[in-house]
C-alpha cells in the first residue's frame, strides 16, 4: 500500500509457493458475535475476522452494553447478555462498510424493546434495504429507510412481531437471516423459503447456539421464544478470502500454494466446480469438520484455463466471487459467460460494471448484460483501475496485475481491511509483485 493515497501497483512477480491460513470467514464472524451476544453465559470465538466489518458488528453490541473482551488477536470472550439483555443507546450505530450487519441487524433489532438507528459508509449507504424492511414490516415490524428505500434505517422497538411465511425474491442469505432473527423475538412461526439455496450459517449457528431449528438447502423456520445457550465458536478461513490465491495460483505457471483449514460451507464453494470446469487442478485434502463447519486444505497448482458457460446453478454459491472470476476468465483460452447474476449490480460496488470496466482498461473485451457479462479471455496490458472502494474488486485486480504485461495500479483499496487485512503482505510473502 503506497503512501496516504491508498493505492496498489501490482506487476508480475514469482511463481506462488507456500502454505497460506487466510483470515476467519466474515459471514460466520459477524454471525458468533450476534449470537454470543444474545446468549446466556459466556462464549469463546477463534478465528474472529479482525476486519472492519466484523469489528462494525463487534462495535454495535459493545454499545448496546455486551462486554466483549478480545485476548489475542482472532479471539474474543463475549460475555452474553440474554435475547432481552441489550441496552438501548441515543445517536446512531455504524455499520461502516458491512451489509451483512446492517441487513442481519434489522431484523433482530426489530424485535428489541427500544428504537434503533443503523448508519453506513458511502458504499452501504447506496445499498437496497427494501428487501429487508418489506418482508420485516409483514412480520408486525416498524422500520423507516432513507429515501428510495436506502440507509439509514431507523428501527422503532417495542412493535410485537408476528411469525410469517416468506418466499425470498432475490437469492439473499442475509434476507433469510434478517427474517430469521426477527423470528426469534416473533409470536409463532417464521418460514422462509428460497429458490436458489443460499449459505446457512445463520441456521447451522443458531441450533449450535441451542435453539430449535429446522432447515434444509432452499427451506428454515424456527418458533420465536427460546433461549440461545452461550458455546464456543471456532471460526473457519474465509473461502472468499482464499478465493484470491486459488485464481492467483492457478493463473501464474509454476505456482503451487497450500491454504490451510478453509471453510468447505457447500453453499459457499461453488468458484471450486467452475474453475475446475475451466481445467483448474485444484486437491481438497485433509477434510474436516471444525466448529460444525466442513473444513479441508487446498492444494493448488498451475493449469492453463478456458472459457466456459458458468451454470446459473453455481451462481449464488459463488456470489462473492465473482470479480476474481472475471479475473480468471480474463487470462482464459476463448469467452466465459456469465447469467443469472444480476444481484452483483448491488454489491458493495456495481460488480458487473467495476470489474468489466477495469479489464477493459487492461484492454480485455468484455460485454455486459443486465445480469452478467461475456469476458473475451485475452493477455491483459497494464493500466490504471478504480476499485469504487470495493474490497473484491482491488483484490481481485492485485491478481490480474500478476498476469499483465505491464504494471497495473488500483486505485481505492482503503476497503479491503473491511474483510482482509493484510491481504498484500500476505500476497507478496507467497510470489506477488503488489506494492
Ligand atoms: C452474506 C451474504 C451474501 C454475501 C455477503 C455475505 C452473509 O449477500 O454477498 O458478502 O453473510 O449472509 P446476499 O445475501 O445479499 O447475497
């Protein structure tokens, strides 16, 4: 990182050696905190993601009165406070970059005693909020948005919540979730149903947590009116995070790296079936469950790729990963088409627009649809890339610049320590030329 512009060159460097343990998993850290929170007794989490979006969350419940004590870095001691416990503060709470909390924390706030005002930066206050506050408000909830249905959300407590049935519209796990933790504090049951199954850490922590729950891919629904039982938490590696250094891995000849203990979630590992549809080699080994959760170490070598269709049917298990797959089908033999995934025009950038803009300026062809692209694989040139401030796509673009003939700055990358702090220490300890 350069200087107080907060930019990246990235250029090519060696081939990619070693053996990686990338930080915890952002959804299941944001996750324990919530429920360690709402628990009765005291719980213990490893692996915490120590980045801004986790540590937003972290922020929110130490402000509404849980004493969380941090012993080390990626450990936490959280000291629950009981689903009735929290205290209710004056002045809004912030969820910085973080959807995840600010859509998760609608729905469990909805159910509080008290009123609650939720805030985000610059990216998160562009963010769709509707497809929370909609579904909330059919459960009995009061919540205002911003205009168009933008944060901030303000969240009037003391409204009883009624169970409901919901079909989600959009593949959302943190709509399921907001309406799940409403439930919790709901008269009855909630249902939800989803089309196209999406990750359920909310579900699988939540009957760790103690609490009856019944779910299967595409279906939860849970009763309000239990109690969640405090439980130690073993937080897995980020498999979006690992993600970076699998394109990486493969893409650069010569490569073989080794990422220990990544969360395996099959909700989450779908940028594993369609690289190796593309002729990645790529070994699961040493699988495990950690915490409840599949774990396993990928070993990953070098193989030449090619384009292909991705199957809508990997879409939503591969959601986050999509810029480094463009990455990916940028540095491919032919074109890689993309469709059914019209949800990244609302990520913490447009994704489809950053990411296709950003290889043309490496001088790859890409065309756009409404929800998808056509990326024309090629050998990308040097150039200059605006990341819009989004985490994946600076990260993501440290990896084309591995493969480009000449240097490639990226503009924008303050972001990434949202879910990796790190990331280009890491990179350069493994073969990146990224500075
Ligand atoms: C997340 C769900 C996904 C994902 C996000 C984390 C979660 O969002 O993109 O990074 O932790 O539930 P959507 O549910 O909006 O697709």
């Amino acid at each position: 990182m350069s200087g107080g512009d907060l930019h990246w060159t990235a250029r090519t460097g060696a081939a990619l050696r070693g053996t990686l343990s990338v930080p915890g998993d952002k959804s299941v850290s944001h996750r324990a905190i919530m429920f360690a929170a709402l628990a009765e007794g005291v719980s213990r989490i490893e692996g915490f993601l120590e980045g801004e979006d986790a540590r937003a969350t972290e922020a929110v419940f130490r402000r509404l009165g849980v004493s969380i004590d941090a012993p080390g870095p990626g450990r936490r001691v959280v000291h629950g406070v009981g689903l009735h416990g929290l205290r209710g503060v004056d002045g809004p709470l912030d969820c910085g970059n973080a959807g995840t909390a600010m859509r998760l924390l609608a729905g469990l706030f909805a159910g509080q005693a008290f009123d609650t005002t939720l805030v985000g930066d610059v990216s998160l206050s562009k963010r769709p909020m509707r497809r929370v506050t909609e579904p909330l408000a059919r459960m009995g909830a009061r919540i205002d948005t911003g205009e168009g249905g933008l944060p901030p959300l303000h969240i009037h407590g003391g409204t009883p919540l009624k169970g409901i049935e919901f079909e989600t519209p959009v593949a959302s796990a943190q709509v399921k979730s907001a309406l799940l933790l409403a439930g919790l504090y709901a008269q009855g049951t909630t249902t939800v149903h989803e089309a196209q199954p999406t990750r359920d850490y909310t579900e699988r922590m939540l009957a760790a947590f103690g609490w009856p729950i019944d779910f299967a891919p595409g279906h939860a629904r849970l009763e309000g009116g239990h109690r969640l039982q405090a439980m130690n938490v073993i937080v897995p590696a980020d498999f979006s995070s690992a993600a970076f250094f699998i394109v990486a891995a493969t893409l650069i000849p010569g490569s073989e790296l080794r990422l220990r203990r990544v969360g395996m979630n099959p909700r989450r590992v779908g940028l594993l079936h369609v690289l190796r549809l593309m002729g990645a080699d790529i070994h699961a080994e040493s699988a495990d469950e950690q915490g409840g959760e599949p774990v396993a170490d990928l070993v990953v070598r070098h193989a030449p790729l090619r384009g292909i269709e991705v199957p809508e049917e990997h879409v939503a298990d591969m959601i986050d990963e999509f810029p480094v797959l463009f990455v990916a089908a940028a540095c491919a033999e032919g074109a890689t088409v993309v469709r059914g995934a019209s949800e990244l025009r609302v990520k913490e950038s447009d994704r489809i627009g950053t990411v296709a803009a950003g290889l043309r300026a490496l001088g790859i062809r890409v065309d756009e649809t409404p929800d998808g692209a056509t990326v024309h694989g090629g050998a990308p040139g040097g150039g200059r890339i605006d990341s819009h401030g989004d985490h994946r796509v600076a990260m993501a673009f440290a990896v084309a610049g591995q493969m480009a003939s000449a240097p490639v700055r990226i503009d924008d990358i303050a972001n990434v320590a949202t879910s990796f702090p790190g990331f280009d220490a890491m990179a350069r300890e493994v073969g990146f030329g990224l500075d």
